[in-house]
C-alpha cells in the first residue's frame, strides 16, 4: 500500500517535497512569500499559472487575504486561516499531499504557512474554458439556446439554473488515475430510484483507467451489453433536456472537460424525442415524432429494399417503373449493391470531410459532394440517377434522427441490410428485421427495457409516450424511471379547485 | 430496476406470443391439399377450440411440476419428460425449416439452395434464445401487435377479391360431414399442440391467477382468423383450387392490386409477414427448448439444439427425411402422450420454481452472406414480356413474348424508330422451350410484369391447354390479375406493332381506361385457373381479331356478330 504523506509543519520540507515532484513543471508555480508583521511569518503559495492569474490583484479575495496577513502578528496567521476569518468562499484545509496536489491540478491554489501542519485550499476560476455557448448539435426553433460548455462546474450550474430545488443532489467524483477527471451525478433526491443510482456509482467505481477525457470514455466503460452498436445513454448538450429528464426521474452524469451529458437510463422512444417536442403543441409534436419514425426506417431500409426489388422481387414495383431502372441502369459497370455500397460510401466520406473542415468550408463540401460527384458520376455512368436518390433519401432520413450515437448506429445497421436485401431479397430484409428486433428486445439500460414504450407492463401514462406526444394537461404522471409514489407530476392547484367550485356555485 | 421488479411478462406479451408463434405457421400448413378445408374445416376448428379451451383450463391447474421436473418425478422422470419434449421441438423445429425451404426459393428468391436459407434462419433465430422470457415477451410485444393488424388488415383487404358464386360452389360441393369434421379438430388440435409447452413458462408470467385469460383469448384470435381463412381462400381461389394447392395462402394476395397503384403487387410483402412469423415461430421453438432443457436440468441447449435442428431437417434416407412422419408423430405420438402427461401431473399436483440462465450467441450472419452467392439479376439484365403468346402449330407450341421498346416506354430515350420487340420459341415441350431460351438468350425472363396472355385458337381447340396451365403455375412470378385473350394465330397479335405503345399495355388499357359502366370484362388467369380446377374447362376467352393495322377485342360471339361491320379511323390517319 502506498504510503500517505502528510503535511509537515516544516514550511522547507514540505517546499523540497513540492519541488521534487513539479520537477519540469513550468506551468505549475511555487511561489516563497514572507507575511506578517516585519515580514517574519515564512509562506508558500502553488498553484497552476493560467488558472489563477488573478491572485495578486488588490481586488480579489486570495490579494485582500495576503494584503491581511502583512498586517498580523504571525502567530495569528494560522488561526486567521482555521477560522477564514476574511470569510473567503471555499476554504479547505488540507492534511496530506495527496489532498494538495489533487486541490492544485483542479485549479486552486494552495497556501502554506511555516510552523502549521495543515494547507488551505483557496478556491479559484479554475482552468479556462469556452464559456456557455449555443448547443450546436441540437438546434431547435423553440426553447433555450444554451449549452454545455466543458467545465463540469458551468454544465452543473446550468442545470441548477432550471431547478433551483436542493432535492436536486450533484455528488462529485474523480475518475481516471491519471487524469483525475471531475465527474458528477445529478439526481432528484426523491424521484430517483435506489437501485438506479445504486447501480450507477457501482458501474462508475467498476474501472480503473488512466485518463477520461471526455463523457463517452465514461460511457462506453460503463454501458452493457458493449458490443451493442446502439447507445444505452443518451447525450444531451442542452442543459434544459437534462433538467427534462432529471424531472423525469433519470439520472445524469457530468464529465469535466465534456460538452455532453449522459442521461440515464436510456430508451429508444428518448433518441427519437427532441426537446422541444415538449414546447410545441401535442399535434405538431406527434406530426414530427410520426415524421423521424418514418426517416428512421427510411435511413436504414431504404437502400436493402430498394436493392431486394430491384434484384429479386420486380414485379411489386409498376411496370413503368421498373422499365425505367432497367433503363437507368443500362451502361452502367458496377452491380447494384456494388453501386449503392460505393455511392454509401461516397456519401460517408462527404459527411466526414464535412465535420471535420471548418465551419464556411462545410457548405462547400456538401455542394461539391452533392453536385458534383453526384451529378458527375451519373453523367460518366458510374451509377444510376436512381441510385443517387436511394442515397439521398437515407441521408435525408439519418439527418432527422434527433440523436447522432442514435443515427449513427441505424447507419450502421443499414450496410448489414443492404447487403442482406441484395443477396437475400425480402427474405434477407425479414431475417434482418427479427434479428434487430431480436436484440432490441434483449437490450436493458440499467434494467430499464430499451424498447419502453412499445414493450410494456404497466399504463400507457405510467410509461410515458412513445411516437404519440400526448397532450401537456393528460400528462400527470411520470415515467417507469421515477418512483411510484412520486408518479404524479401535474395536478389542479387547490385554490383553482375552490375557485371552480364557488363559480359553479354562482352560476348555479 | 423497479421497471422488472418480478421479471415475468405480461398477459399482453403472453398473447401476442401465442398469436404469433401460431398463426404464420397455421395459415401456410392447415389449409390447402390435404389440409383443412371448407365448411367442415370451420367447424372442426370451431370444436377445436372450445376443447382446447378445455384443456387450457384444466393444465393450469396442474403446472407445478412442471417448474421442476427432476425434484417433482425424480431424475430419470424428469430427464423422460424433458425429452419428450424435446423430440417434439426439435421436430417442429425441423418442419419449420422444411417450410421455409419450400416456400423461399420458389415464391421469393430462386438460385440459393433452400437448405442454405434454412440454415441462416437458424443462426438468426438461435441468438438470444438462452436470455430470458422477458426478451421473448418483449420481442412478441413490439412485434406481435404489427403482425397482427398487417394480417387481418391483408385478409380483410383480400374480401373484395372474392366472388360470391365461388362461396356458393364450396357450400354445395363440401357439404356436411361427421368424419371430416371430427379429422379436422383433431389436426387442428394437433396443430395447436405446441400450447402443452405453456406449463414449463407459467413461472415467468405476472399473475398467475389470471393467465388463462390471454391464453383463451390468443386460442380464440388463431382460430377466428383461421376460420375467417377458410372462407376467404375459396371465395377467391374457388373450392376445387385450394383443394389441389398445397400453400393456397400464398398466391391468395397474387391478384390484388393496393389502392392508389404505389405498388403493382405486394404478395411478396404478404410472404414477408409471414415469413417473420414462421421466423418467431422457430425462435420460440429454442427458446423453449432451452428452458425445458435447464428444467430438466440437462444444461444448456443454446448451441447444440440449433445444430439437432438442422440436421433433422437435412438428414434424408432413401428419400424420406424425419420431417415426413411429422404429422403422424403429433397425431400418435405427441398429442395423446401429452395428454397422459397432463393426466399424471393433475393427479400428483405441486408447485416448484427454479431459475434462468443467461448468456449471448454471437452471429457469422453478414459474415457468411458470400457463401450464399449472388442470385439477383440487375433490372437491366433482365426481359420484361408485357405480353405473352401461346399457340399449337401442327405439334410444337409457339411462345412468344412481346418486350417493351425501353427508350419509349419510360420517356427517357431519344426519338427512335424501333419497334417492341417479338422473341418467339418453338418446341414440343415447354421444357424444351425453357432450354432454348437458356441457350440463345443473354437477358433473364422478368414474367412478373406480364399483363395479357394471347392464347391461340389451336392450342384452345386442342386437348394441350392443360400442360400450358401446368407450365404457368410453375411460375410464380405471373400475377393472377393478367387478362387472357383468344386469337386465330397468337404470333400475328403479338407482332402487331404500334409506334406509341405495347401491347401488354395496349390491350389493358381497352380493358381498364373505361369509366366504371363501360369497363369491359375480361377474363383473368386467376378466373381461369378456378373454372379449370373446378371444371377442367377454360372460360370463353374474349377474342382479338386483327382487321388490317387495327386490332379489336370482342368480349363474346354477341358483341362479334354487332360489331363486325363498324370502322374507325385512327387519329394518325385522320391527319
């Protein structure tokens, strides 16, 4: 077992000790002052340069706290210091090393005193980040534009933000040896159920890696079955959506250094749902989640079936129709599933190539990818007019599928259905139906079934909606996810209960 | 998770379970040659419902032993009760597959072996068998509702294809009879035999106190439609017909069109359906198989069962496979010793619980899918007749097919002078034709876009018709709603050439771009098919006559003897 070590009231030895291990740490300051009456009390302060530039200015606490200690006796400065008698905002006292380093590389500084055995943890802005910016991945017309910034300190208060309840409970870890990664779990105190979050801390102690950089380390060390392409989590960077589902009884994680925060449990019906699906009214909302189903199907059928006729079943197709493939395709070199798997193909490595340029240069990507190729390699009959449809349509489908991990895992599915409906026609398309449905159906997030809603045990209204958005006023209760007794989440008030009786009364 | 707290499913899964593991299966097997039929088959199926019912109601009764059979009849007992049903599983496993080996190949894909396509539905059905009943219940749940309401949806859309005077045919000709109707339960007994499974999963399943209700409700919905069926396939196919078809279910869709013309068949839809059916079918078939095994505690089955499945369902000696006696081994074997087993269970009566296993089956599905070769053939590839000539010329039948000019027919070509195209094949047999099709001809022969059939005069007179009838029903891919025409030489009508149009669309056009009074009515192969198995004659075809350029289509000697002296002029001579 590692041997811990402690502060020594030897303001040198904890120095020498400090320096050995920030050997070639140029970022990492480590600052001798002398304070106190005729300057006889021997001080160190350390702390990470960028992330407290400001400590020297008059103005700030840690400056008004040392312009303090010019003035006392150094015998007072440690009693000063147990007792934060200038009431600074998150003062700690820490006892070992470990506690020091862990405070100085989350962004604080730390402050020793000659002849105290302890160190205080000064509180500071921490490491620069971006800011709160607009979620880029989940634009909606209406409703909140903030978004997640990387600091988990910013996310969290983000979501405090919308519920300003202390039945909302942060609880705060460190994940990764190395990187030592702030990670917090947010959760209604009261909706939440037991086992759920039992089952979440559990999963979060279950691994010991080096570093998490971001929230989808954590999230692919923690899901199960891990081979499953669909995402047993779902990621949000709108901090609305997470103060949603909190509501909902869910609970959600915050990684520093990540934009994205993982709701759980995770069901399929919640990839399909956009937020703002809950600010429209229930017509247009349901419109649009019948509208994404049907994209859904179209992104990952399209090309199978399309291929699965066109190969083995021509005659469901009207006649003129199938006379016109034929026509289209006449000259063509490729097979169809050769065709359409190469045009796939192409269309990938437009999309990638557009994520990964900037901003003004995606458009012309699209424009050069959809055009040019396009309409280039149709002229030089390398495919079919046809063919670059099926793959527009898809396309356009995964596009409508509000959540990316989500999209991405029926674009992935889509090659395994393409080629079954090329080799094995309607039979293939039918053998790849039940086998996705087969393992669907098997899938858990955290013992919630995946398939919730459309598979269920109890009331439509006690599992929550699925491709019908029902009406705001019907929804009284929560979802499977938050504590029975807790189910209800909308009633009359009393007082519009009394005032609708004693109208009733006056117009009687 | 609060969401499982008792990890069993619901009544609702348990119907939806029930109704499709059963209904796929029965609607393909139970009607049809040899199979249960009219009349007598309703109220067989009607009598076998109301004992089932019985039955169901008194083996709840009895289920406890069925939690644990080892501690309940002892080692040897339990491991005799697990293998007899084991047996019946693994033959119904290896009947599953024999179905779909009849089915695939020649209704959907041809060119890949049947055997090779039973054996992907093998592996796609084996994942996931050892996980659970709350994955059965939930796959039955998201899926069971859809099927459901696609095949009552279908069948109901299927009502407007049936004619009266075909029902009335099946009421005179089937009659009323004891036996058939007491043979008839008891097949569908047999059929339904597979519920006896039931006891070894009432421990997973909410509410035992209630469970008979979903299991009554799913015998009910299966039997309802299977009755509904019974009617339906001889109001559209007619009586004698489904008596001579061995899948008559299949070719029931064949004919129908879908409002709007998005589509110009769904048949293959239709088989889709049912395909899935047969598919759950045979997932459920291992998983129970499974939990038997685990009950019995003879271990897991996950990987072999699959395999003993397959190999029942291939394994032939001198030309008869297992599968054969499947229907005798229900009748004398599985069904009264399930009932001698529900009999000693009743008697000794007792309650015990065991639990589940659980692990993953990984899939070499994609992986494998070069083995399967590459039976599709591009559209371009391929012939598309729109019309299709049979005539007698001294001996030897003349077939000929009339292509479409592609260009012109889609609009995407130039302005050509080509014509559609005449492929005419002469030969003593129609195998012989098919030979020499396959040896002059580079393009494959697409009939699923026929629309007219020109039978000549000779071939019509002569006693030949049948083999012509024989030949189309081997083909699959014809429609039922093709129009059938009589002319003097059915050669002559198919070269008969018109710049704007084909044929094939020439002809149904005159057919079918009438207001509803004026809409001819013509002869369909489907209607054909019914007067030659129910009479072994052909319908009074309408004639085509070509007087000079023009062709003309009189419905019956009637309109011929009106309308001979009439003349038109074409709107190009007009010009």
């Amino acid at each position: 077992m590692e041997e811990i070590k402690r502060i020594s009231a030897n303001l040198r030895d904890n120095e020498k000790y400090i320096r050995k291990r920030c050997e070639d740490c140029a970022d990492i300051l480590i600052r001798p002052m002398r304070l106190g009456e005729e300057r006889k009390a021997d001080c160190l302060m350390v702390y990470i340069e960028v992330a407290v530039s400001n400590m020297m200015l008059d103005d700030s606490a840690l400056g008004k706290m040392i312009n303090h200690f010019w003035e006392i006796s150094p015998e007072k400065i440690p009693e000063f210091l147990r007792n934060n008698s200038l009431g600074i905002a998150d003062v700690q006292q820490l006892q070992t090393m470990d506690e020091v380093f862990g405070a100085i590389l989350s962004g604080n500084a730390v402050f020793f005193i000659d002849g105290y055995d302890r160190a205080m943890k000064i509180s500071s802005k921490g490491y620069p980040d971006m800011g709160v910016s607009q979620a880029e991945s989940e634009k909606v017309l209406r409703g909140s534009r903030e978004g997640f910034s990387d600091s988990v300190k910013t996310n969290s208060a983000l979501v405090r933000k919308r519920l300003r309840d202390t039945r909302m409970k942060v609880v705060e870890s460190q994940s990764g040896v190395r990187s030592n990664t702030v990670v917090q779990v947010l959760y209604m105190e009261d909706l939440v159920q037991e086992e759920l979050l039992e089952q979440v801390k559990n999963r979060l102690k279950e691994y010991k890696v080096d570093g998490i950089l971001d929230s989808g380390m954590l999230e692919q060390l923690t899901e199960e079955p891990w081979y499953s392409p669909f995402p047993q989590y779902q990621v949000t960077e709108r901090p609305d959506r997470a103060a949603q589902e909190l509501l909902n009884g869910k609970v959600v994680i915050l990684c520093d250094n990540s934009p994205s925060a993982l709701i759980l449990p995770g069901a399929f019906s919640g990839f399909m749902e956009s937020s703002e699906d809950w600010y429209h009214h229930f017509e247009m909302a349901t419109f649009l989640r019948v509208l994404r189903y049907l994209a859904l199907l179209t992104a990952t059928l399209l090309p199978g079936l399309y291929l699965a006729v066109i190969r083995f079943h021509t005659q469901i197709l009207p006649t003129n129709l199938v006379l016109s493939f034929a026509e289209a395709r006449g000259g063509v070199p490729f097979s169809s599933v050769a065709e359409l798997i190469l045009l796939e193909l192409a269309f990938e490595l437009i999309r990638e190539a557009g994520v990964r340029v900037p901003g003004a240069l995606g458009n012309a990507i699209g424009i050069v990818g959809g055009l040019i190729i396009g309409d280039a390699a149709v002229s030089a009959n390398l495919v079919s007019p046809i063919v670059v449809m099926i793959v527009a349509l898809t396309a356009l489908g995964s596009m409508v599928i509000p959540d990316e991990e989500f999209a991405a895992a029926f674009r992935l599915l889509k090659y395994g259905f393409l080629l079954l409906g090329g080799f094995l026609g309607i039979y293939g398309i039918v053998l790849g139906m039940y086998l996705t449905a087969a393992h669907l159906a098997g899938l858990l997030s955290f013992g919630v079934p995946y398939l919730v809603p459309f598979v269920r045990k109890q009331p439509i209204r006690r599992v929550g909606d699925g491709m019908i958005r029902i009406p705001f006023k019907t929804r009284k209760y929560r979802p499977v996810y938050a504590r029975k007794e807790q189910s209800l989440r909308l009633r009359k008030t009393r007082a519009f209960e009394a005032g609708s009786q004693n109208k009733k009364e006056t117009d009687r | 998770m609060k969401y499982a707290e008792n990890n069993r499913i619901s009544h609702r899964q348990l119907y939806r379970q029930i109704v499709l593991s059963f209904a796929a299966p029965f609607l393909i097997c139970i009607p049809g040659k040899n199979g249960v039929q009219g009349v007598n088959g309703a109220l067989g199926i009607g009598m076998a419902v109301l004992i089932l019912l019985v039955f169901v109601f008194w083996m709840l009764r009895s289920t406890g032993g069925y939690t644990d059979p080892v501690k309940y009849l002892g080692k040897t007992g339990g491991g005799i009760l697990g293998l007899f049903f084991m047996v019946y599983l693994i033959m119904s496993g290896a009947y599953l597959l024999t179905l779909i080996e009849q089915i695939v190949p020649i209704w959907l894909i041809s060119g890949i072996s049947g055997k090779w396509l039973s054996f992907l539905a093998v592996a796609v059905c084996a994942y996931g068998m050892d996980r659970g009943m709350q994955r059965r219940g939930r796959l039955a749940d998201v899926s069971g509702g859809m099927f459901l309401l696609i095949i009552l949806l279908i069948l109901l859309l299927c009502i407007g294809q049936g004619k009266t005077e075909y029902l009335r045919e099946t009421w005179n000709e089937a009659g009323l009879d004891g036996t058939y109707i007491m043979r008839d339960a008891y097949g569908f007994l047999c059929a339904f035999s597979g519920i006896g499974l039931l006891p070894f999963a009432m421990k997973d399943i909410e509410k035992k106190g209630s469970t008979g209700k979903p299991i009554f409700y799913a015998i009910l919905t299966v039997g309802g439609i299977l009755m509904f069926v019974l009617f339906l396939l001889p109001a559209v196919l007619g009586w004698k017909r489904i008596q001579k078809e061995v899948y008559p279910i299949l070719p029931l869709l064949a004919g129908a069109d879908l409002p709007g013309n998005v589509l110009a068949r769904f048949d293959v839809l239709w088989m889709g359906f049912l395909l899935y059916g047969i598919l759950f079918a045979l997932g459920s078939l291992f998983h129970y198989g499974n939990q038997i095994l685990d009950a019995v505690h003879l271990g897991s089955g996950k990987y072999w069962m699959p395999l003993v499945v397959y190999l029942f369902f291939a394994v032939s000696w001198k030309g008869m496979r297992p599968v054969d006696f499947y229907g005798r081994y229900l009748g004398y074997i599985f069904v009264p010793g399930l009932l001698l087993i529900q009999i000693w269970m009743y008697l000794r009566g007792s309650h015990r619980r065991r639990k589940k296993a659980a692990a993953a089956i990984g899939l070499l599905l994609v992986l494998t899918m070069s083995v399967s070769g590459c039976a599709g053939i591009e559209p371009e590839k391929r012939m598309y007749p729109l019309a299709m000539g049979i005539d007698l010329e001294e001996l030897n039948y003349v077939l000929s097919y009339g292509m479409p000019n592609l260009p012109q027919a889609t609009g995407q070509g130039k302005d050509t002078e080509e014509n559609a195209e005449v492929l005419t094949l002469r030969g003593n047999s129609f195998e012989e034709m098919q030979a020499l099709y396959e040896r002059s001809q580079e393009k494959y022969l697409d009939i699923g876009h026929l629309q007219i059939l020109v039978v000549g005069a000779a071939l019509l007179d002569s006693d030949r018709w049948e083999e012509f009838l024989e030949y189309l029903k081997k083909e699959p891919l014809a429609g039922e709603n093709i129009y059938l025409f009589r002319a003097e030489k059915a050669e002559n009508i198919l070269n008969w050439s018109n710049s704007d149009t084909s044929l094939g669309e020439y002809l149904t056009g005159l057919m079918e771009n009438r207001t509803s009074g004026q809409q001819k009515k013509g002869v369909t192969l489907r209607e054909v098919y019914h007067q030659w198995y129910q009479y072994g004659t052909v319908p009074a075809l309408p004639e085509i006559i070509l007087t000079g350029e023009e062709i003309q289509v009189y419905l019956n000697e009637t309109e011929k003897n009106v309308n001979t002296s009439g003349e038109m002029q074409t709107p190009d001579r007009m010009g």
